[in-house]
C-alpha cells in the first residue's frame, strides 16, 4: 500500500507544479481537468502526510525507548507509542478506505421514485411521508428537489412521485434509500387505533448525461398530451406533458410538471437516461449477486431495507441492524446518523473483500 501511496504522491506532486504551469493555464480544458484530478487526491494525500508524521513519531519513540533509563520516562514513552500505534492503525484504515474504487455515480444527481406498496390507502400516506422526509433532508443541506410528476390519493397520500434532486455528491448521500420501507403505526384511516403495517418502495437512479447512456431515436415513441395536474395551479391548460416509450426495455416515462414542452421533453429524457442505464444495471446485479452478498446493496429494489415503527419510536435499517430511536426528528430529515453509518458499513464490506 505504501508504494502505491508514493506513486499517487508523486502524480499529486506533479500535478501541482502543472497546474501553476502557465502554459497548462492557457489550455483551459486541459488545466480543469488537472485541477479536477490534484482536487480529488487532496483527502488522500493530506491523510498520507498525517500516516508519515505518526509513523515517524513512533520510530522516534522507540529509538528514545531503547536508551532510556529513567522509569517515570519510560512509562510516558511506552504510552505515547501505545497512543501512536492506535493512531497508526486508524490512519491506515483511513487510507485503506480512501484508496477503494470511487462509484463514478457518486457526484450526479439523482433520480428519485417513490411508490406506495402493500396496505391499500396507509400505504399512500406513508409514501407521502417518505416525501415529505426527503424533501426536510435536502433543506437541511442545500440539495435541491424538483418534482417531475406526482399521483396523489383523495386523502393527501400519493401513489407514485418522481422526482430529481440536485446537489453536490447528491447521489452519494442518497444511494442506499433504494428498496422497500415498512412503517408499522396507527394509521390516519384507523378509528380503532389498531397498528398496521404497510410498505412503500423507493427507488434512487444516478441522472445520466448524454455520453453515459445512448439513446436510438428509432427505439422511442414520443407521445405529447394534455397533464391532469395536481389541481389549482398546477394544471397544465395545454398539451405540454410528454410520455416517452423505449422499446428495447419496455421502459415509459412521462413528465407533467413544467408548462413547456421542451422543459417536459429534456425532463423526460433525463429520467429515461437513469432508468436504462439503471434497468442494465440491475441485469448485472443479478448476474453477479454472489459478488454482493457482503455488500449493503443499493440495487434491489425488492429487497425490505427499514422499519418505521411508530409506537416504539424506532427507525431500523435491517441491512446493518441499527437502530435509531427518535423517529419523529428522523421523519423530519435527520437522516445523517443511518446515511453515515450505512456509508461505513458499504466501505468496510468493500475492504474486507479486497482482503478476501
């Protein structure tokens, strides 16, 4: 790992000479790209640095430990090395960690779907909830969600939303929301305050750019009409809403929301880019689901991922078996504590089965 650090160092070095380079400065493409990469090796390279100082530290307790002869000295050295080790190992840990594969995915946009599933009416409340949670988290951290289509029940649940969340490293911190959540409460429907369960799936795509997913014009059907609305408003009074049909995987996606044609259109394409590309993704997934067994999973859609359960006033991920007990400030976007949690779980998966 160590040579390998060192050769990362040198390109990190080199690229920092290039970037100040003004011949490099006057090739602007050239020099974004460079600024991009010396950008991305600055975590690594500044945990490196840190590796080096505590590694060096160490050997020079030791050296001072070997000549030492004073007891109360020698105590203090034995526990600064002790101190030192501990900290060595998690530097490395943190190397380890930094070295992993980055998911290309990471820093797009996102696609998100939500769909009321089993339990009828509670169901599409619960979907609606889910939103609702959604939408607190990007407040809270300046991601910014657009609807692009929305199915709602007659008692204010919804049956589908589609929509994009826009921000930096948004699908990083959104990726593992995908698969099926259950809430076990008493529903809003209940006159006879018994608790029910009921599920809504979500699903989390990585928005595609044009160069990540081809689209043949022959493959597609583009049909134009007239959006039922959310009512009020909302209503479309012309034939603005677009429906794309891809025949290869079946795939249609519509999109409502804005009164242009031409914003609905490039909508529509956005989300059909992430569903084909997601739909030869999950092709994989399955091919390859072996591969995956120690894996936290963000693909399978089918797969009961939470608990919401109301009268305890617990949040449990059953992926890594945490619990979180303060469920009405975790409905209210405070996601960070299982984002995080499911994020170091996902990356020491990845290390134990590079150390396999």
């Amino acid at each position: 790992m160590i040579e390998k650090l060192k050769s990362i160092k040198a390109r990190f070095d080199k690229l920092t000479e290039e970037i100040a380079d003004p011949e490099i400065i006057a090739d602007t493409k050239t020099w974004q790209a460079k600024v991009k990469e010396h950008s991305n090796l600055v975590p690594l390279m500044d945990e490196f640095v840190k590796y080096l100082k505590i590694e060096k530290d160490l050997a020079d307790a030791g050296e001072m430990l070997q000549t030492e002869t004073d007891p109360e000295m020698r105590n203090m050295l034995k526990d600064e090395s002790l101190s030192l080790k501990t900290k060595l190992d998690e530097s490395e840990n943190n190397l380890k960690i930094l070295l992993l594969p980055k998911d290309e995915n990471d820093t797009k946009n996102v696609i998100l779907e939500i769909r009321g599933g089993a339990g009828g009416e509670e169901s599409a409340l619960f979907a609606g909830s889910l939103l609702r949670m959604y939408q607190m988290y990007c407040d809270a951290h300046k991601f910014k969600m657009e609807i692009n289509s929305i199915e709602e029940t007659g008692l204010g649940g919804i049956k589908e939303v589609q929509a994009i969340i826009k921000g930096k490293n948004a699908y990083a911190r959104f990726k593992f929301e995908s698969g099926v959540h259950r809430v076990q409460r008493v529903p809003e429907t209940e006159s006879q305050g018994r608790v029910h369960t009921s599920t809504a799936t979500v699903a989390i795509l990585p928005e595609m750019e044009d160069a990540d997913v081809e689209i043949n014009e022959k493959d597609i059907r583009i049909d134009i009409f007239r959006s039922s609305g959310a009512g009020g408003q909302k209503v479309n009074k012309t034939d603005s809403a677009i429906r794309i049909t891809h025949f290869p995987t079946g795939i249609v996606v519509s999109c409502q929301d804005e009164r242009s044609q031409t914003q609905n259109k490039e909508k529509a394409f956005n989300i059909l880019r992430a569903k084909i590309y997601d739909y030869y993704q999950q092709q994989k997934v399955a091919e390859y689901s072996q591969n995956r067994k120690n894996q936290v999973g963000t693909g399978d859609r089918s797969e009961r991922i939470r608990t919401y359960n109301f009268p305890q006033g617990r949040v449990t991920d059953h992926r890594i078996g945490l619990s979180i007990y303060n469920i009405d400030a975790f409905m209210n976007g405070d996601l960070d504590e299982m984002i995080d949690a499911l994020t170091v779980a996902d990356q020491q998966a990845k290390l134990a089965q590079q150390d396999e």
